[in-house]
C-alpha cells in the first residue's frame, strides 16, 4: 500500500488562483499541500498585464469582490515583499462619444467610496507623460486600480506561502482526484478539501471534474498576444492605461447609454482591432517596462500561433495615444486563458470535499477574493482573516 500523507486542504495548480486559496488557507490555519506540473508558474499568472482592475467589473457584487481581493494583495505585498504600485488608472478619452460615456459612468459611480473623476490633458500628461498630447480631450482617473509585476508578484507569493508552512510538491503529475485524496507521481495525499484551480489545463487534465459541473462544462478557451517594451529611462511611474477600445471589453461601461455609438464607430476606424479582441492596455511596471496588450482570439483552431499582423495590431492602436518610438520591445508572447459565456467566475463543489474554481481573464483581479469565499464555504467553521 502506498504511504499516504495528510493534510486539511489540497490545492491543485500553483498559479494566482491556487495561491489565493494557499493564502487564505494558511492564514487560517489550515495544513495545506500545493500541487503543480511545473517547478514554478509558467501560464497565464505570469502572462498578464499585472492589473488588479475594479473599475472594470460590474456593480455591485463583482466590484465589491474585486476591492476585497485588492486588500488582500495589499497584505500579500506587504508580507511576501513584492511591489505594488498604488497609482491607479486611466481612461484615456480622445473622442466626444468617449468623453460622454467616461463621465456618465463618473456621474453613475459618483455614490461609491471612491468614485472616479475626470482628469483635464493637462493633469494626465503630468501624471502619465508617456501619452500623447494630440487630440488627447482629457481622461477619467480611478483611484481602486492596482498594479503588479505578476512574475516578481506570484513567485515571491509562492516562496512567502512556503515559509509559512504551506507545502509545495512541484513539478508533479495529479493522476486522480478523489473524494478525501489526491494521487499524484509523488505519492497519494489525503485531504479533507482539495480544490481544482488548474486554470485552462482543467480542461485537459480533468475532463471528468468539468464535466460534473453545473457551469464549468461551459468553459472555453481564449487564445491572447501580449509584448513587454523598454521605456525611457528616468520615467515616472504612471497609472495604468486604458482607450477607447477598453470601453468595448469590461462589462461595468454596459450600463453606459452611450455606448453603441462607440462600438459602432471604433469598428469603422480601427476595423483589425476590433476583429482580434484588442483591448488596447498598458501597465508601467518598476523596473521601466511597460506589458502591452492584448488581443483575443476564441477559435483556437484558426490561430494556433503568434501573428505578427496581430503585434503589428497592438501597437498600432496604442502607439496612437502613446509615444512607442521611445520604447524597444524586449519580449513577446502568447498565453491561453479559460472563458465562460456567462458566468465570471466558477467555483463548484463537484462531489463531497472537492470544489474547482476558475476565473476568466480576471485572475489578478478576483483570485483573492474568490479564494476567500471558496475557503470559507469549505471550512465555514474557521473564519478567515485579512
């Protein structure tokens, strides 16, 4: 008989997700085991803008997730060591029906805690001195954002949980899920929970689990283009950025009555944007560097690479309002993502003591907060701590 090791909680999958689980587990005393293919984050945790992005999510209840999870990184950063830029972020406008929608979603949010408000060119170049001046009509500013370099973020996350006694067994193989075990290539682990954040791997890895759930056999797959680039030395650290195309993709600008003639008319004027989901972001990151981005890309079958067409269609667009010719690109990748058609987040007890949990492009902005609820609803009996 194999020898079977013990534990109050297992994780399955080391990126942000299972991190944010491996957290609040261990704040709450749980005895917990992380498991992962990888001897360190190789997917989309570490392919990402770094964004913790509440402006973005719809009111109330995924916005009020999002600001939860944002204190809780605050904890982390403070604790694990890694940076976290406070400088929040911008809309930039640079179009009257942009304008109008930025400041009807200022007058909508005006009641929140911290409301947005609109900046003149003049107080963003001051504050962002990367972003073009022409034609630039002002730009709304959100205090909530948060920024991370998610390389530095989840490695010295994961080294942090490991002091604090939580156990990683990485690079492994999980061979099977079970109720109140994991086996894996290492050996066989007995849990009173375990939870599945395999992120896109779920799919391949554990098509059994995804398709026991009521939401999680409707999960999908997104393809997406991002690039790093070097930008001018000496340069201030600026708020993360977002344009026109940005209004199109975050579903909290929805209930903005303007914004049908912005889709209409950003479909006329940047027509291989709009076919290749670019959003058009940019986060400025410590050392200098700004990540780029991005597109996406649902039918994986079409574009099963990196396009240069689809590069050229990112910069293109951001060099519009930012000044790129000062910047070099110094890296370029690809990274893959589960989608779901409704839902924004999957958290799912498929059988006794085993629940899968995913997040949807948002995973730095939500993974602490979904943790948390996660957490909580496996082991109501322990409350868990900020």
């Amino acid at each position: 008989m194999p020898t079977v090791t013990r534990f109050d909680a297992a994780v399955v999958g080391a990126g942000i997700v299972g991190l944010a689980h491996a957290f609040h587990l261990s704040r709450a005393g749980r005895r917990t085991v992380v498991f992962d293919r990888d001897p360190t984050a190789q997917g989309a945790s570490v392919r990402n803008f770094g964004m913790l992005w509440p402006v973005g999510q719809p009111r109330p209840e995924i916005h009020s997730l999002a600001l939860a999870a944002r204190r809780h990184w605050e904890v982390a950063s403070r604790e694990a060591g890694f940076d976290l830029s406070e400088k929040g972020s911008y809309h930039l406008a640079h179009h009257a029906d942009e304008e109008a929608v930025l400041r009807e979603f200022i007058q909508i949010t005006e009641h929140e805690e911290e409301p947005p408000e609109w900046h003149a060119p003049e107080e963003v170049i001051r504050r962002a001195p990367l972003v073009r001046t022409e034609g630039l009509r002002g730009a709304m500013f959100s205090s909530t954002e948060r920024g991370v370099d998610p390389r530095q973020a989840v490695h010295r996350l994961a080294d942090y949980l490991a002091q604090t006694g939580v156990t990683f067994v990485r690079p492994t193989s999980v061979r099977s899920i079970e109720e109140g075990r994991v086996v894996t290539s290492d050996g066989v682990y007995a849990a009173r929970q375990t939870f599945v954040c395999a992120g896109p791997e779920v799919l391949r890895a554990f098509p059994e689990l995804v398709d026991a759930g009521n939401h999680a056999r409707d999960l999908g797959l997104c393809r997406l283009q991002m690039l790093r680039v070097q930008g001018p030395t000496g340069l201030p650290r600026m708020p993360l950025l977002a344009a026109g195309l940005t209004l199109l993709h975050y579903p909290a600008f929805r209930m903005c009555a303007g914004l049908d003639h912005i889709r209409g008319r950003l479909a006329a004027d940047w027509p291989a944007q709009v076919h290749y989901g670019i959003h058009g972001l940019a986060a400025h990151h410590a050392d200098g560097t700004l990540t780029l981005g991005d597109s996406h890309a649902y039918d994986l079958d079409k574009i099963s690479y990196r396009a240069q067409e689809v590069e050229d269609a990112i910069t293109e667009y951001i060099g519009h309002w930012l000044r790129l010719e000062e910047t070099r690109v110094i890296e370029r990748w690809e990274g893959v993502y589960p989608v779901h058609p409704s839902q924004p987040y999957v958290l799912e007890e498929i059988r006794p003591g085993v629940r899968l949990v995913n997040t949807f492009g948002t995973g730095m902005t939500l993974a602490f907060g979904v943790a948390e609820r996660s957490v909580q609803a496996a082991f109501p009996e322990v409350p868990v701590e900020a």
